[in-house]
C-alpha cells in the first residue's frame, strides 16, 4: 500500500510518501517539502502567532493534495517540538483539524528517540550490537541507546540547531562571547544526561541522523546525497573540531556556499555543529556513521508493525 507521513518539525513541513507492505523495506515514492520555520515564527509569549497558524494550514492543504495525487491511501501525520514546546499548542491543533481535517500528533520528545532509534536498529540491523542514536533537530536533541528495537534509555534535550540560533547567536557572524556562551550552554546541558547512557556501557556503533549531521558529514568529505542511501557516510570528531571555528567565522551567506549546505539551513549550521561537537566529546565518541532513516521512517515502521499485528 501506499502510506504518507506528514512530519511538522521545527524547520520544514515534510511529506515522504512510501511504497510499503509489513515485512518489506518501505520505498521512497515521493516527497514533498516546504521550510516554514515554525520555531522561529513563535512571538515573545512563547506562542505561534496567527501568521504563522495561517502559513501552516496552508502548508498542510499544500501537502494533502500532493498526498492526493500519489495515490496515498493513509496519510500519518505528527509535529514535533515547535508544536509541541508552543504555549498554543492545542489551539493551534484545533484549526488545523478544522480547516484541513487533519488531526496531528503531538510527538513527546521520548517518542521522538524512540522512533528514530528504531529507524535506525531496522537499518543496520542486529549485527550492529548496542546502539547509540544521535539526532539534531530544529528544535531538540534526541538520544537513545539500547540492544533491541525499543532503546534501554532515551532523552530529549531543548538543543535543536534552529532553537538555539534564535535564542544565542543574533549576530551575523555571530559574536566570539555569544559563541562560547552557547558552546558552554549546550555542553553543560549534555553533560546531565551523560551518566544515563554511560552506565549502561560503551556502544558497539555509534550513529547519528537528521539533516545537520549530514551537511556536517559532507563538510567532513563524506559523499554527496545525489550518491544513494546505501554508500557509507561518516564524521569524525577530529574533522568536527576543525571546522567548528570555521563555521563560528563565517556569515550565513558565506556557508551557504559551502559544499552540501543549503541556504536555508546554513544559518542553523552553527549552533548545530556546536550540539554535535558537544555530543561527541561528552560521550567520548571519536566517529559515527550517518544513518539514512530516522524519525519519519520510524513513524512508517511502527506502523507497519501494527498492520502485521491486525
């Protein structure tokens, strides 16, 4: 059948539609994506303003009729955390159900960890032993580790790349002191959660998700996308360190130019770099290979999963 996943993040509205039965690896048939910036629409009250509600549904109107002309007989729709952090949330909820009829879930921060980390334990498999996920959102950081489908522990942090920007670097280029406030943000932040995952031991492969580890990765050498899914891409820290004061010296525009970054996301790159810069020392992870799949395709699995099961 053919299933469709509407993702509402903090960035973009993404609708990935799916050629897929239970037991079989999900095709990608189309995708469909609109960068609204929910996270930065929201207004000095924490709430997303009634231009940016509007910008939404018609986002979402736009995605139903793509949804529509691929034939998608089941349309999966959920938001994550610039919904879910808004302080209107439920109202703005309500008129989207109204004017579209579209009901989103509002994805908790663990559902969101979870999610992704069983994309990517389905991706690799289990021969990839215990598993650390790493994911960078517009709006959080995701975490999980575990041996099976469902991770032994899994956090959400309030550290995603374009959460970050808006809130510590108003500058362009960003000044050195708002730089190493935002490095000292992040790492004490991180550093919290670390205890929980190290207890449980060291993982046998390290994996990271999410747009921003992937232009991180192209920065690194990694292969360019237009290469497919299945070539191996990976970041080192060594290269991550080189590049963070690089990036900290450049103005959007000038990273924007940069091979693998998109003029959208290249102002976010930085806080990004600084979250999974932090990740990786703090978690004394020295390489990670960037996976493919990640929330959406959990979204899709999980499904899939409970089709089996009816």
């Amino acid at each position: 059948m053919r299933l469709g996943v509407l993702d509402v993040g903090s960035n973009t509205v993404h609708l990935l539609v799916v050629d897929a039965h239970p037991g079989a690896c999900p095709l990608p048939a189309h995708s469909h994506k609109v960068e609204l910036r929910l996270a930065q629409l929201l207004d000095a009250d924490g709430a997303i303003g009634a231009d940016g509600v509007d910008r939404l549904i018609a986002v979402v109107r736009e995605a139903l009729r793509a949804a529509e002309d691929k034939g998608v007989e089941e349309l999966l729709p959920f938001a994550t955390s610039a919904v879910r952090d808004a302080h209107n949330a439920d109202e703005v909820l309500a008129r989207v159900r109204e004017e579209t009829g579209v009901r989103l879930q509002v994805l908790s921060g663990a559902e969101e960890a979870r999610l992704t980390f069983l994309a990517a334990r389905r991706w690799y498999g289990w021969s990839a032993g215990k598993l650390l996920v790493v994911d960078i959102g517009g709006g959080s950081l995701e975490i999980a580790y575990g041996m099976d489908e469902e991770p032994d522990t899994a956090v959400s942090l309030p550290l995603g790349a374009g959460r970050l920007t808006a809130g510590w670097l108003p500058a362009d280029p960003p000044g050195a002191d708002d730089v190493r406030a935002l490095r000292r943000h992040v790492r004490t932040e991180i550093a919290r959660t670390v205890g929980d995952f190290t207890r449980l031991g060291a993982p046998d492969h390290v994996v990271a998700t999410s747009k921003t580890f992937k232009q991180l990765a192209r920065l690194a050498g990694a292969a360019r996308s237009a290469e497919g899914p299945y070539v191996q891409r990976e970041l080192k820290r060594e290269s991550l360190e080189a590049w963070v004061p690089r990036l900290a010296a450049m103005t959007a525009a000038e990273r924007a130019e940069l091979p693998g970054v998109s003029e959208a996301r290249a102002g976010q790159l930085l806080a990004g770099a600084l979250v999974a810069e932090g990740a990786m020392d703090l978690f004394g992870i020295e390489r990670l290979e960037i996976c493919p799949w990640a929330l959406r395709e959990g979204v899709i699995l999980r499904r899939l999963d409970h089709m089996g099961g009816e």
